[in-house]
C-alpha cells in the first residue's frame, strides 16, 4: 500500500532551512530547495537598483579595485 503524497511550499527564513532538513529526513519527507541561476540573481539586482555606472574604464577598474 502506497500513502498519497502532496507538495506544498514553504517560505522559511535561510536559518531555518537545516532545521527543515534535519525533521525532513526523520520523517522520511523530500526536500528541494531551488536554486536562482547567476542570471536570476542580476536580473534581481537590477530590479532592486542595486547597479554601479562607471563613467569611464579607469573609473570602472577603481570601482572593482578600490
């Protein structure tokens, strides 16, 4: 006999995340947590105006350097 199964979504903050691991695994439940792409994360960036300008190379190497 199979138990019915469901997937539900959690919104946990980041430090509660190994403690959802460690009941998950004693309870014998998945877990996936997803992961953003380096795109996903820039584009992400740029909606919260978190972006640099430069006016020139030099100035841009500054900015990196500092």
């Amino acid at each position: 006999m199979h138990a019915s199964s469901e997937k539900v979504q959690l919104t946990l903050p980041n430090t509660d995340i190994s403690f959802l691991r460690t009941i998950s695994k004693k309870m014998g439940w998945t877990i996936h947590v997803p992961r953003k792409s380096g795109i996903e994360k820039g584009l992400d960036d740029i909606r919260s105006g978190n972006v640099f300008h430069a006016k020139d190379s030099k100035d841009l190497v500054k900015q990196i350097f500092g």
